[in-house]
C-alpha cells in the first residue's frame, strides 16, 4: 500500500530530522559537553598559576623581628626535642628535682631496649623510656610531679605506679623522653 504523497512530505523530512537530531546528542553533545569541562579546568587552573605568580611576585623576604621570632622558636624546638639522646641534662634535672622535693632512694635508669623510631603524618620520632623509683611523702611526690609537668624537655609519663609504703609512699614512673635522630 502506497503512502499518500503528502504524508511523505512531512515523515521524510520529519525522519531526517530526528535522525540528524538523534545523532548531535548521541554523537555530538557528549563531545561537546567533555570540550567545557576542558575548558572550565583550563580556565581554573590558568586562575591557579596566576595566584602563584602573584604570590612568588610579591614575596618579601622576612624581617629582622620574624626573622629573631623564627630563630627563638628553632632554638625553643631544640630545647624541648634536642638532637640525639642528649640524657645528661635529663638526669641532672631529674635528680635535682628529687632532691629539691625531698624524696628518698632516688633512682633512675635507663630502659633496656627502649629506643624507638616512629613516623606520623611524615614526622619521625625517637624516644627512650627511663625508669624512675622513689619514695617520699605524699606532698613530696607531689612537688616532684609538678616538677615533672614544668620540664622544658619534651616527656611523657607512660605509666604511674604508686604504693604505700607506711610512713612513705612509694612510686614507680616510666618516662619517655623524645629527641630528633
């Protein structure tokens, strides 16, 4: 059967232009949509290197005071992290505090197989545990832990044990003290 010719005239043209429609979204759209988005990234990271250029522009070299403020903290750094064990002036303020606090039976000694290394979020850390045993009056270990807390050197206090020893009390601490390697 035949189709009327004024039907051709409308589905001819009708199915060319839903084929040629059919194939700017299939084809071309997809295309044209990845082009921006090329585009879009271009344009951003052209924004990118020009806010660096200004940056790396307009850099001024520090002054004498950030420059004096940056140097104390490097030195503050060394002072609460020193490079290598550095255990002499530990022990020196260690038994220097037990005495000022009035302890007795001061002891102090180092971990065996205590050195560690560790790493987090890309910072390396040493440490060594030490051992110290003491007693004293309740008032006295008190003053000695005060002591501990004001410590310029970095430490940290990994256990705590702590006995009664009638008239005395008796403690137990392991301390870990870190330095750079």
């Amino acid at each position: 059967m035949p189709l009327p010719s004024g039907i051709k005239k409308v589905i001819i043209p009708l199915s060319f232009l839903f084929f040629f429609g059919a194939a700017w979204f299939g084809l071309f759209e997809p295309q044209f949509k990845k082009s921006r988005e090329y585009r879009e990234k271009l344009r951003t990271l052209e924004q990118q290197i020009e806010a660096i250029t200004r940056q790396v522009g307009s850099y001024e070299p520090p002054t004498p005071e950030e420059s004096e403020r940056w140097q104390r903290l490097a030195e503050e750094i060394e002072r609460r992290i020193p490079e290598g064990r550095q255990l002499t002036e530990l022990y020196a303020y260690l038994s220097d505090l037990a005495e000022k606090s009035k302890l007795q039976n001061f002891n102090r000694q180092l971990v065996e197989g205590s050195d560690q290394e560790s790493e987090e979020d890309g910072i390396k850390r040493s440490s060594v545990d030490l051992e110290l045993t003491f007693q004293g009056e309740y008032k006295s270990v008190m003053r000695f832990l005060a002591g501990l807390h004001s410590l310029e050197r970095l430490v940290e206090v990994q256990k705590l044990d702590v006995s009664r020893r009638p008239p005395l009390v008796g403690v137990k601490i392991i301390l870990r003290s870190y330095y750079s390697s």
